[in-house]
C-alpha cells in the first residue's frame, strides 16, 4: 500500500487556542484534580480551578512585565509542575513558548534565545541562570530572567497583582488556532538546531484525535499520567497538553534516577515513554532474578509471556497449557513486574525510538500493553500510533486520524495533516524542503501493510552503503543489539567498507553487576574490562542477536566496545538520546578504522 489516512475523530476550532482548554476545565470540573505537585512525603493534587488561578496569577506578572501578544519567552527547566504552569501562563498572556534543554550549554541557549527573539526566559537553577547570564550580551532582545529556584513564580504573581483579570482575558484571546503555540528547537544531530513553529491547531489536532482514539486510557477523574519525560521535548509536550485535554490527573518527575520509586507512589494508571525506560525495567527485573537465584524461573516466564502475546494475536489463540502456565507465572512474576510500573495501570505509549517485537509482546504478555508509535518534532509529536484494540507489535501503527501517509517512490514516508508544524522558523529554505509539494517530507524510510499500518525501516540519510553496494539501515540491528543489559549504546559502521562493524558501549549500571556475577575484580570499568574475553563474549551475543534480525550481508561482522560513554556533553547524543554519527564517527575514527585493520 502506498498511502492510507483515517477520518478526523477531533474537530479543532477555529477562534480559539489551547488556553481555552485549562477555563474549560475549571468549569466543567473544577474540583477534579487535573495536576499533582510534588509535596513533602508525597504529592498534593491541584484541582481544574486551582491551577486556572494559579495560571492566571503567574500570566499576569508576565504581562506586567512587558510581555505582549505574539512574543517569544523561553523555558528552561527539568520537567515540574512549575513547567506545565509556566507553559499555560506563557500562552494566557498571549506569548509563545521556547523550550530550552535543561542540559544546554551556553552556546546552545544563545542561539535559540537568539534565534528566536526570545524578550524573557524563565530557567530552573542558578546554573541556567548563569549559563544565559553567560551570553546575555549577545541577545539584545533578553529583556527578563525569572528563576523558579528563587521563588520566581511568587516573584511574577506579586509583580501582576495590579493586572486586572479583563487585561487577561485579552491577552488570552489574543491567539487563534493558526497562531504559534511554540517554537520547538530540534536536537541537532547535524548542524544547528532548526525551530519547528508549531500553531494552537497543531496541539489541538493532534492531541484531540489521539485522546479521541484512546478514550478508554483517558478517563477524567480515573486515570493518571506521569511525566518524566523532557518538557522540552515536543513528545513530552503533547503529553501535557494530551493530559489538559482529556482532562486526567498530570504529575511530573524531574529527576529519573529513582523512577520505579516515583511510579510506585503515583501509581499512574498511563505511562508515556521511550522505549530505553521499558528496556531497563526488564533488565532490571532479569538481573535482579537472576542475583536472588531465579533466573531460570524468569527467563521461562519470559519466555511463556511472549509465546502468550504472540498466541493471542492468531486465530486459533492460546493453548490450554500455555493459558495454564500463564496463569501460574502472572502470580509469580508478572503481577511484580506489573507493580514496579505502578500498579495501575495497563497501557503505556512508547515512541521516539523502535520498541522492538520481543519487548513488545512480552510486556502484552504479562498484561501491561505497550503500544508503539511514531512521530517527530514537526509532527507535534505522534503521527501514527497503535490504537488500543487494534494493535499490531511490530508496527508504529495507523496514522494519526485526520491525516495521511504516503509511501514516496523511494521509500520516505510523507505525511498530510493538521498536526504538521508550520515551518521552520527564520529558514525559508530548510522550510521549502522539508514541505516540499505540500507533503512533510520524514527523511524516515517506511512501509504500509494492507490495513494501513506502518513500519520504520531506517533513516533516508543513514542509510549505509557498503563497498560491495549493499545499503544498510543501520535502526534495524542497533535497537537488537541495544536491547541487551549490558550495552548502553550501538552505532553501526560500514559506509564505503568491505562489510558491516559497530562501535558499542557498555551500560555501567549492569556492567558492575555483571562483573560481579563473572568474579571481575571490584571497581572494573568498561575501560579495564573492553578487551576481557568475557565480557566480549557477552557482547557478542547481543550482536548475534542483532544479526538474527537481518541478512548476511548486512549482519555486524566485527565491533569494538569503547572506554567511554556516548554522551551528551561530548555532543555524541542529543538531549533526546539520538545519536549525532558524524560526531561520534570523527571522535571514534581511529576505533572504525581498528575493525577493518586486517
């Protein structure tokens, strides 16, 4: 099939914009908690009317401030509820929201601040602060810094309290749907980053069909999302305003590190996340297995929860002693695993990255259904998706309903939609490109099957082409390989090459487990251990894994494990975990040119 759409479930209107949503709220349910703020030995819910007047409160400093209809103020901040309040209060005054990483450096936040015309930012810590103080000379249009950690939304509400509520009211209507909401800075795996403009329709579009299309997950008063994911990042984003919409109950974590922590005291009914996160839990829960002596009891669990979700897919369904043992493991096993992600809940959407087929039916198996989608910064996040009753592992699923795809000559897939941002801010060019004949134009390489389901299959300009001519899609074998506990990240080689190799690097938190497993010496690193032919051995089987998934020709042939990480501040890896290659090929070139050294 080479193009499929569904009918719009989600009408969006046309006068209004997203701050529509949180008065809606407030009238319709103003005692339903639609936030939770992180609060001593817990959290404290905020209600639909709470959090309007706390919105309101917090647009009126910043219009106090200057801040006028149509002018860019800039967040820098982890994931908080002060995030989600400054968003809403940004468009109450009738401005548009910047994102800025957290993890910025201060070359970074001068050129989106700059390049956006930003008049005020508003940052998390007095590290951010210092980091735009740091080039603040180099934008004359900076007018405000405002820092949460300095009591900065106090700080804006005391400076608006003279604001009437009428000079909000107009500042709110200001905006129609065909207005910026945001302008979302890609991560830059190749030159700088490009602003994605996204309008009020875009949110509005997307978010409304895909609530629409998963009304079962978003139950008002009932279901509860958590958000860890970063703000800044447009699927983070759509998180927000998806939550906004439906309304359901919205938390957010700032700090990961203690994730399984924070589900277990949220219990989130929803959980919306990339596919790292729901590979690590798995890993975690087999190493822990595995340390307690029951690795063997895990591993066929496993084993039964796959067979389970494949069974359940096909006509003929599960065998009565597959049912059986099913049954026996999710007493066992599977109601703990369930338990580390809340407890609750019995859905998740992974995107950002391919989740995998074994990953997918297993968590299907052990009754936590993780349905995959797909999308980009342009594409206001998910562009198509699994739906709840109809989904296909394997697949990024349908289309976002509303809008089209369409499978190019070559292969790229193309889209059509209300969704799709509006161009690239102050770049005519890269804007003309990428929107080509009407149609966004991915750089993904994709297929549709006979009922519209879609498969990524590589990236257009990573395509690898050996010197035997054979092109290679490097997404496919990396995200086996990846897949395994020990290894953090993989990058394939082999444009130009005899055959096919691959930079890997090892994940420290299992590396020291696995040492101690293997009566490594204590403290070993991936430095001491790269050359140790265990260790290698190990390695080896998650690249046999990953060759399994393609042909001879495009199997990893030879690969080398690295001393160090691919890390953000080495600019290996965008704050979205996408790996930068001509960086990470130019930094490692004396390593690619180990593997094909005879």
């Amino acid at each position: 099939m080479r193009e499929f759409s569904l009918p719009a479930l989600y009408e969006v209107p046309t006068d209004g914009n997203l701050t529509d949503l949180i008065r809606r709220n407030a009238t319709q349910h103003p005692e339903v908690a639609v936030m939770a703020r992180k609060a001593a030995g817990g959290w404290a819910d905020v209600t639909a009317a709470r959090f309007l007047a706390e919105v309101r409160a917090a647009a009126k400093g910043l219009i106090a401030a200057g801040v006028r209809p149509g002018d860019r103020v800039a967040l820098m901040s982890r994931t908080r509820y002060e995030w989600v309040l400054l968003d809403f209060a940004i468009w109450s005054a009738g401005g548009v929201t910047v994102p800025v990483y957290e993890t910025s450096s201060p070359e970074q936040v001068q050129w989106i601040l700059g390049d956006s015309g930003a008049v005020a930012v508003v940052v998390e810590s007095g590290a951010h602060a210092a980091a735009v103080e740091s080039v603040r000379d180099a934008l004359p249009a900076l007018r405000h810094v405002w820092r949460i950690e300095d009591d900065g939304i106090a700080r804006l509400t005391a400076a608006g309290a003279e604001i009437p509520d009428t000079t909000v009211d107009e500042h709110s209507a200001s905006a129609k749907a065909d207005d910026p909401a945001t302008i979302v800075y890609t991560s830059g795996t190749t030159g700088r980053p490009k602003g994605c403009v996204l309008t009020h329709r875009a949110f509005f579009a997307e978010c409304g069909n895909l609530v629409e299309r998963l009304k079962p997950l978003f139950r008002t008063g009932d279901s509860s999302v958590l958000l860890f994911l970063p703000a800044a990042h447009v699927f983070g984003r759509m998180v927000e305003v998806a939550a906004v919409m439906a309304p359901i109950k919205l938390g957010c974590v700032p700090d990961v590190s203690n994730l399984t922590d924070e589900l277990a005291s949220f219990r989130p009914t929803l959980i919306l996340g990339v596919p790292r996160v729901f590979e690590k839990v798995y890993n975690a829960a087999r190493a822990k297995a595995q340390a307690d002596g029951k690795g063997r009891i895990f591993d066929r669990a496993a084993a039964t929860a796959i067979d389970y979700s494949r069974a359940i897919g096909t006509e003929k369904g599960a065998s009565f002693g597959l049912r059986l043992r099913h049954k026996v493991f999710d007493r066992l096993v599977y109601g703990k695993l369930r338990a580390v992600l809340g407890g609750r809940g019995e859905f998740a959407v992974s995107g950002g990255a391919p989740l995998g087929e074994r990953l997918g039916h297993f968590y299907r198996g052990i009754g936590f259904t993780v349905l995959e989608g797909y999308g980009l910064t342009e594409t206001c996040a998910a562009t198509a998706f699994n739906p709840w009753d109809r989904q296909k592992i394997g697949t990024v699923g349908q289309p976002l309903p509303g809008s089209v795809v369409r499978i190019a000559d070559d292969g790229e897939v193309l889209l059509h939609g209300e969704h799709i941002f509006t161009g690239y801010w102050n770049n005519e060019a890269a804007t003309a490109d990428a929107l080509a004949d009407g149609w966004f134009h991915t750089g993904d390489i994709g297929t549709l099957d006979e009922d519209g389901y879609l498969s990524i299959t590589g990236r257009k300009k990573e395509i690898l082409v050996t010197a035997g001519g054979k092109n290679v899609a490097p997404a496919v074998i990396e995200d086996r390989i990846r897949a395994h506990a020990l290894v953090a990240e993989c990058m394939v080689v082999g444009d130009g090459r005899p055959f096919v190799g691959a930079l890997i690097t090892i994940d420290e938190e299992f590396l020291a487990r696995w040492a101690a497993d293997h009566g490594k010496p204590a403290g070993s690193t991936a430095a001491s251990l790269r050359e140790d032919a265990d260790l290698l051995a190990e390695v080896q089987r998650a690249v046999d894994a990953g060759n399994a998934a393609v042909s001879k020709a495009e199997s990893v042939r030879k690969f080398r494990v690295l001393s160090s990480q691919f890390t953000e501040e080495a600019g290996h890896i965008t704050p979205s975990l996408k790996l930068k290659r001509n960086v990470v090929a130019k930094d490692f070139a004396d390593e690619i040119e180990s593997i094909y050294r005879s």
